[in-house]
C-alpha cells in the first residue's frame, strides 16, 4: 500500500491531474454565476438562486470526473503488472492476493478521495450566497466518495481479468457508460410501453416500486437528483412517501439506496478481482511418492596394462 501510494504520487502527473482538475471546476463554477446572476438579478432571492445552482452544478461536474477518473486509476493497476512482466514475482512474494488488491484499491482511493476533498471549498460556496443545507452538503460528500469506491473496484476488477492496460481501461469505462445511459432508456422504454394508456394495477403495487427504485439506485446521478430534489422540496432526507392511488408508500431516500447498493458492488467486484489473482487452488497438491530403487552390485574396476 505505501508503494503504490508512494508511486503514485511521486512525479508531476498527480499535480497536474489535480491542478486541471480544480482549473475545470473553478472555470464552470464562475461561468454558473456569471450566468445565473445576470438572469436573477432583480430578484430578491438572487443570493439563494446562485447558492443552489453553484452547489448543484460543482457537484454534477464533480461527479462526472470522478466517473472518468477513478476507473483509469484502476484499470493498470494489475494489468501494468504483467504489461512489465513483474506480474509473476508479485504472486510470488509473501503478500496474499486480498493484501496485493487491497494495496492496489487503497491507493487510487486515496487520490479519487484527494480529487473529492479538493471539491469541497467550491460547493462550500453555496454556504456564503445561502440555499444550501448541511445535510445536501453531506449527500453530496457521500454520493461522490461511495462512486469513487465502485468505479475504482470496477476498474480494478476488469485489470485483473485483462493482460493489458488499454483492454481494461476500456471495458472499465464501457461497463461504466453501459450502465449510465442503459438505465435511463430503460426507463424511457418501459414508460413509453406502460404508461401512453391506461396504467397497468401492478405499476402501484409495493413490489414494483421497490423493484423499480432499486433498479434507479444502481444510476448515481438518477440516485442523487432525486433525493437533492425532494430535500428540495422540504422533504424528508432519508425517506420518500410515495402516492399511487392513495397507497402512501414510504421508501428509503434514494441517496440511501445508491450508497448501500454501492458497496455491495464494491465487495462483489474486490472478492471477484482476488479469486482472478489467486496464483494457485485450494485444494492441496498430491505428491505421490516413487518406489527407491535398490542398489545393486558394485561395478568391478580391472587394472589395465598400463597401470
């Protein structure tokens, strides 16, 4: 763990990663209240209005680098382990795989953590023009670590399955991509099929909606918005009540849903990425015994003429 953290830090790269990384956010953070001011001036609740779109719009393009970010973090990995041919003699050292993955996984955790940390002073902005709450301020902290933690233990996981850095950088950042636009056209889908005509009686029953709100939580930024949206609204922070029909269904916030889901993924994928790094099997090695040869005659030396 301290050489992979000291690794990757060592050298300009990690600096200049976080410095675009702030550049980006102060720019749009700027450019949001250039814009949000000159339309609310007049308003009296100007000050609110640009509190709440800074702290929302910081966190959306937080979110999104974190997304890009932390798999490539991951995706070399193990793969540049065995891309430098030193793949071998780090399965042969006394470290077991969980300790390998979990030094790996540590590491790049801690810059994605880094990367969050140095979000906060600009969504603490919110703070000085008002709107913002506390507990949004702590979602979003939560939501942004929980989706480092995930798409880190994806890329992780697809380094440990591939040989090459590129392959699994790849099918990391498209399993990710799948997943970020399948969702919403499921959804999309399903509405366009169900809900055009009269809804169906199963659409409002318990089943269903927790099937449903689950199938939402695995979308951070579906997750995420819904819950910023309700608490809002004055709603509750860590329940939604839901009304089909009069039914009142109360359900978790869908911020809760995403972070226990999250790391459900996250232990599935690190258990996943330790059994594709296991050098050898469980089970124990036969060795089979051969039969000792008994010795036989001695061999005879005769003198020669010479001797």
């Amino acid at each position: 763990m301290v050489k992979e953290l000291r690794g990757r830090m060592r050298g300009p790269r990690a600096f200049i990663i976080l410095t675009i990384y702030v550049l980006i956010l102060a720019a749009f953070a700027l450019l949001l209240y250039t814009a949000v001011l000159s339309t609310t001036s007049a308003d009296l609740n100007a000050g609110r209005t640009v509190g709440r779109s800074i702290f929302f719009g910081v966190s959306i393009v937080a979110l999104l680098q974190v997304t890009v970010i932390t798999p490539s973090l991951t995706a070399g990995a193990i793969a540049g382990e065995k891309e430098r041919q030193t793949y071998d003699l780090l399965i042969t050292t006394l470290l077991s795989p969980w300790k390998i993955v979990w030094g790996k996984l540590v590491s790049a955790i801690a810059f994605s953590l880094l990367l969050i940390v140095c979000v906060l002073p600009l969504s603490a902005l919110g703070f000085i023009f008002g709107g913002v709450t506390g507990t949004e301020f702590a979602i979003s902290v939560v939501g942004l670590a929980v989706t480092a933690v995930l798409y880190a233990s994806v890329g992780l996981f697809w380094s440990a399955a591939m040989r090459g850095t590129l392959s699994a950088t790849v099918l990391a950042q498209g399993s990710i991509i799948l997943s970020l636009l399948g969702i919403p056209f499921l959804a999309f889908v399903f509405g366009l099929t169900f809900l055009n005509g009269p809804e169906p009686e199963w659409i409002n029953s318990y089943w269903f909606v927790y099937l449903a709100g689950t199938v939402l939580c695995l979308h951070p930024f579906i997750a995420l918005g819904i819950s910023a949206v309700s608490i809002g609204e004055d709603g509750n922070p860590f329940y939604i009540i839901i009304d089909p029909n009069d039914a009142n269904i109360v359900v978790p916030s869908p911020w809760i849903g995403y972070t226990i889901l999250a790391i459900l993924l996250s232990l599935l994928f690190i258990y996943l990425s330790v059994r594709l790094l296991k050098p050898v099997s469980d089970e124990p090695v036969r060795v089979e015994a051969r039969p000792r040869r008994k010795p036989g005659p001695a061999p005879e030396f005769t003198a020669s003429q010479d001797g």
